[in-house]
C-alpha cells in the first residue's frame, strides 16, 4: 500500500465550490482499480488549504492506472482550476502505524 499526499491550496473566496466539486468527483476516483481510501482534511489555521490523502495498492495504480485514464480527465476538468499554486503531490510508504481502535500503545 502506498498513501498519495498532496497539499491543496485553494483559490480564495473558492472553498465551497471546491468541497462540492470533491464531494461529486470522489465517485471517479473511488471507481479506480488499486483504489483504498480518500480523505480530504481543511486547513484549521489557514481555511484555504487542504490535505488530500489517498490509498492506494501500488503507485502504479496511481501514476499510471489513474492518471493514464480517461476517467483522469474528468477529475482534473472539475478540479484543478482551483489549485493556486498547483499542488506538489508525493507518494509515501507505510514504515509504523498505530490505531487506537486495533493497537494497545
């Protein structure tokens, strides 16, 4: 598993219109083969930025299943206009994790 992380600034005045165009564009790629887990966090000091998080199996699922397909197109036409700047987005691999509601620390 790898995490996809990427930190969104958001056109200011633009928050809104970008939560409701996350909330539809999700679907597109909750629909990708490799696909795990979205999350999507608000900036609590700064309310323009974001943190995007995504689960994936591989980093091919990524950098080649998602971005390679046509479905791609859709997630960028009905997001990346709010993006200033656009984002840095890094791949990382898991190396400690600690749940609560597994794991006694």
């Amino acid at each position: 598993m790898i995490v996809e992380q990427g930190i969104l600034r958001i056109v200011p005045g633009e928050e809104a219109a970008f939560e409701l165009a996350m909330e539809s564009a999700k679907t597109i790629i909750a629909a990708m083969p490799g696909f795990r887990r979205l999350q999507v966090s608000r900036g609590i000091e700064a309310s323009e930025t974001y943190l995007l998080l995504v689960e994936w199996d591989t980093l091919e699922d990524h950098t080649q299943g998602f971005r390679g397909s046509v479905d791609y197109e859709r997630w960028r036409s009905a997001l990346h206009h709010f993006y200033d700047p656009f984002p840095v987005i890094e791949h990382f691999a898991p190396v400690i994790e600690i749940d609560r509601t597994i794991d006694k620390v």
